[in-house]
C-alpha cells in the first residue's frame, strides 16, 4: 500500500486503500486485518486505522470473528440483490429529477465523465472502473437536486464498490456500462424524464444480474487465519 499523508479526511483515506485491497482482491474473503500492519503499510497511526476499520464494519465489507479479530466479509449474493433492488429506485429517480431540472448541464458536462469511463476500461485498471462509475452516478446525483439521495445510497455504496471490485478482478470481458451510459445521458440531456427513469432502473437490474452471476465462484471462500 501506497503511504498516506497526513490530511484532514485521513480517515476516509485510510478507508479507501483498505477497500481497494479488497475490491482488487489483495485481501481475500475470510482474511484478517491487522491494524498495526496497515498503519505501517500506510505509514500513518493506528487511530485512523481504528477509525477506518471501525466504519468498513458498520458498512458491512469486514466482519467480527472470535478471538476479537477483524475479517474481510465473505460476499452475501442475496444482501447485493437487496442492495441493488434499493438502488433501481433511487437511481431512477436521480436521472428523472435530472432530466427534468438540469438537462442543458447534462449535455454540457456529461461528455466528460463518458469519456473518462471509457479510457478507464481501456486502461484494465479496476479501481479506475470503479471510481469512473462511481463519478459518472454521482454527476445525476448532484444534478437531480435531490439531497436525499446521496445520503440515503451512502451507507451501500462501500459495499457496492468492494462487489464491482470482485466481479471485475475475474471477467476479462467486462459488461460494457459506458454504451448504456452514454444512452442515459442522452435520456437525461434531452430532457426525457421517463424514459432516464426507466432506462436507469433497467440499467442497474442490468448491473445486479451481471454481478451476481459474476459472485458465484466466490460464494465458499476459505475461512480466515
């Protein structure tokens, strides 16, 4: 792991070179973290490991295990299902309010985040899929002026990012997000409220299907040490 400096939000950073060791797969289901070594890891204290650690298990990516150890979760197929069928409906109604409210921005600005998605694919890193994603959803957030729907995803979206993670680590034909993407922005850019709606829950029913299938080898993992 890359070292960290010393920042503010050092705790979410903490948290996130955590969950992209075990989104890429470095740390496998069933592994235990040792909060010493990822501070030495990360050249920062043990507090922020503690905290990050702390927040990772409330969100459900570690796990208790006897001997007051910490686990990275086995994958739960039918939790993601519940996940995804929560986030349909919140995404669907992100891409309506956007399109309803700020579709010339849409147009704008969408282009840019396509774009990034695209070369991420190209690149074959997964954290760079990942985080385009990440980016693009967060974009029709921001743009359906709806400030519930950030917080309300939040609590999945760690979760999410560790089971894309997984998924993509093994399928070296990644499902192409970029081209329904590009449609749902074009929905959104034109304006088109229902139809962003409906192609944004298809999108997402879309995505469960794909990472369940994808989870299947991983359902029996070894138990931690």
């Amino acid at each position: 792991m890359k070292q960290l400096s010393s920042q503010p939000n050092l705790v979410d950073q903490v948290r996130d070179a955590i969950l992209q060791e075990i989104a890429t797969g470095t740390l496998a289901p069933g592994e235990r973290l040792v909060q010493e070594r990822i501070a030495e890891s990360l050249g920062v204290s043990r507090q922020p490991v503690q905290q990050a650690l702390a927040l990772l298990l409330s969100q459900g990516v570690l796990r208790d295990a006897p001997g007051r150890r910490l686990i990275v979760a086995p994958l739960d197929a039918k939790y993601v299902r519940q996940m995804y069928d929560m986030r349909a409906v919140i995404e669907g109604l992100a891409f309506a309010q956007a399109a309803l409210l700020n579709p010339e921005r849409a147009a704008r600005q969408g282009a840019t985040y396509i774009d990034a998605g695209r070369k991420a694919v190209a690149s074959g890193s997964v954290p760079r899929m990942i985080v385009a994603d990440m980016k693009f959803h967060a974009f029709i957030h921001e743009l359906s002026g709806n400030s519930l729907i950030v917080p309300t995803l939040e609590p999945h979206l760690t979760y999410m990012q560790r089971v894309m993670g997984q998924v993509l680590i093994r399928d070296h034909k990644p499902r192409d997000v970029w081209e329904e993407h590009e449609q749902l922005l074009q929905a959104v850019a034109a304006g088109d409220a229902d139809r962003a709606e409906a192609m944004a829950r298809a999108h997402v029913t879309a995505a469960a299907d794909f990472m369940i299938d994808g989870l299947e080898p991983a359902q029996n993992p070894p138990a931690g040490t």
